[in-house]
C-alpha cells in the first residue's frame, strides 16, 4: 500500500454494506477510514487488492501482529468490493496471503467480530479452525472478537 492508493480504496470502502456486520460499523465514512488507511500504510503490512484481469482495486488486507517466537502472524483488516463477495476472490486472496506467510511462520491468526457471519463463514472456508472469543476484548478496543487460526500443517498434507 502506498500514501496515492486512499482515493481508490476509499472509493471502495466507502459503501456502508461492507460494514454491517463489522465491529467499526462507521468505516465507510471519510474520517474513520483515514485512520484505518494510515495506521495500515504506517505498518507496513498493508496491501491493496487488485483484480488480476482489470488491475482495478476491489480492496485492501493487511499482515500485522508478528510474532517469531512462536512463530506466528495476523491477517486482518480486510475489506473487498461487494460485486467480489461470494466468488473466488477473498478465498484466492487468503490463499495467496496463507502460502506467502507460511514461508516464515506455522500459524496464521485471524480475528474477527463476534457479530461479523460473512467473515467468520468466510475463513472456515480456507481452513480456518475456531480458538475461542472475548468479548469486551481489550486488545480490540472493548469490541467482542472470535479468534481463529490457519496451522501451516493443516495446508502442508
């Protein structure tokens, strides 16, 4: 992700319905995503997501929470066009970000809201297997998460 990619990413973000279920409801307007976008260009791991045939942005992803010593990492904060919901795009996007960060980890976390029924069905889908939930989640400001994780043993059969 670089500084020039917000316009074409809020373009995207800014549809309420890819929101709905999310713990940050208030992400599709201009103000609360500037936050999101800064603090994903400020880390690093952020990625825009483009449709292979077209090269349009559908989206953004992000790495984050990296921990060797276990050796684990995150993916998250993850948003893509509603015209891409249901077909192959997040499930090939998840399989591409999972084979990148097997390379250096054994365990892909993901957290997602409690409330949040497309995400959580979504990353079953790839294998995801379901750890636990908080709720009132301090690490998520408060927001009721459920955790679940990807094993690189799981995908390496």
């Amino acid at each position: 992700m670089r500084a020039d990619d917000y316009d074409a990413l809020f373009a995207v973000a800014k549809d309420p319905l890819i929101w709905e279920q999310h713990p940050a409801r208030d992400r599709y307007k201009p103000e609360v995503f500037r936050l999101l976008f800064d603090k994903g260009l400020a880390s690093g791991g952020a990625l825009v997501v483009r449709e292979a045939a077209t090269g349009e942005v559908i989206g953004s992803t992000r790495y984050y929470d990296y921990r060797p010593e276990d050796p684990s990492i995150a993916i998250g904060y993850t948003f893509i066009a509603r015209r891409c919901w249901g077909g192959t795009y997040n499930p090939e996007m998840k399989r591409l970000l999972l084979q990148h960060a097997f390379g250096f980890v054994d365990r892909v976390w993901f957290h997602i809201g409690v409330h949040n029924r497309r995400s959580r069905e979504a990353i079953l889908r790839v294998g995801g297997q379901f750890s636990h939930e908080i709720f009132s989640d301090p690490a998520w400001a408060g927001a009721d998460q459920s955790y679940y994780y990807v094993d690189k043993s799981s995908v390496d059969r």
